[in-house]
C-alpha cells in the first residue's frame, strides 16, 4: 500500500472500487489501515508516478551500460540505498545482459516499494 501512497503523493490518481479520486478527496489516516478491504490500484494513465526519480534512473539505464563490464553509477547509488552488498557489484561482471537487466528491474522495483 506504500506505493500507492507514494504515487498519490506525486499526483497519481487513486481508483478505489472501480472510482477514481485524489488523496485529499479520500486519504484518512484513520481510515486507510481499514481500506485493505477495498480494491485500491494506480489509474492506468498515472503508473509512472508509482517511480521516483531513482528507480526511474535505474530503469532507464541504457543498453551500452548493460554490456559494458563496469556498473552504472545510478545503480550502484541505488544499491546501496537498497541495502545491497558490494557483492552485487562483482556478480554484475559475471552476469549476461539479460541478468544484468533483470536485476536493474527489481532493483527498480524495490526503490519504488521505497518510495525512491
């Protein structure tokens, strides 16, 4: 649910049952552990703004970065603010580009769950 927060937080549009609002129009701290009940989701049209500038970084890394042997920068500041090990630094020289593209995705991913 933090990720539709963060979303709303950008200007996401908020569809709650089929019905679309803005957090003001429907955002009550008291309410919202209550909501889980209710089928929350980003209208279609806002789902970028579930990424922040980060994870948006790090999902646009360009295919030159990916078959070069040294990581983006952007994502090794992304994986350190993951929580991430060097380790994942050395395992980029050993992975494909298709590895190597697949873990830039959860990494994205998992900065969005964070709001970055």
């Amino acid at each position: 649910m933090s990720r539709l927060l963060f979303a709303a937080a950008r200007g996401a549009r908020i569809q709650i049952n089929g019905f679309t609002a803005t957090v003001p129009s429907w955002y009550d701290s008291h309410k919202w552990s209550s909501m889980h009940e209710s089928v929350l989701r980003i209208h279609p049209e806002d789902e970028h703004l579930q990424y922040g500038p980060i994870s948006t970084a790090v999902l646009e890394v360009e295919m030159w970065e990916l078959t070069s042997p040294r990581f983006p920068a952007v994502a090794i500041h992304a994986a350190i603010a993951c929580g991430l090990d060097s380790e994942w630094v050395v395992t980029w020289r050993t992975q494909g580009v298709g590895d190597r593209a697949t873990a830039l995705l959860v990494l994205a991913e998992a900065l969005a769950d964070e709001g970055l």
